[in-house]
C-alpha cells in the first residue's frame, strides 16, 4: 500500500471529511508486486498520507487509472 502512495498514483478527492482538514483522498496505483490498487488516506497536518485502507481496483477505477 504504501509503494502506492509514495509512487506516482492518480489522486482523487472522494469526500468530505467530519472533521476539518479530513479530507478523504483515494491513490490508485500499481504496487512493487504489480497489483492494481486504490488507497484510501487523509493528509495530516504535517502532509504525511494516514493509509485508512486499500483494496483491489474495481474495473472501473482501472480504466480510469489506464486513460491517465
């Protein structure tokens, strides 16, 4: 997951959080294994990625990742 994150991975807003500056953000990329993966994380105050989970992309996300 983290491979992700750190790599160069589509950004994508998802939703508002509760809280200010919560924002929910989901990464989808590739990881040093080659799977294709979306991973959702918030920003912290000092700009680091919370990983909050990860999965598999859907079919979707896939193409969408690929048009990029």
């Amino acid at each position: 997951m983290k491979e992700v994150v750190e790599s160069q991975p589509r950004f994508f807003f998802v939703e508002k959080g509760h809280r200010r500056g919560e924002n929910v953000y989901t990464a989808l990329g590739r990881s040093d294994a080659g799977r294709y993966l979306a991973v959702f994380f918030i920003y912290t105050k000092d700009q680091r990625a919370l990983i909050l989970s990860a999965r598999d992309m859907s079919d979707a996300e896939r193409k969408r990742y690929e048009r990029k």
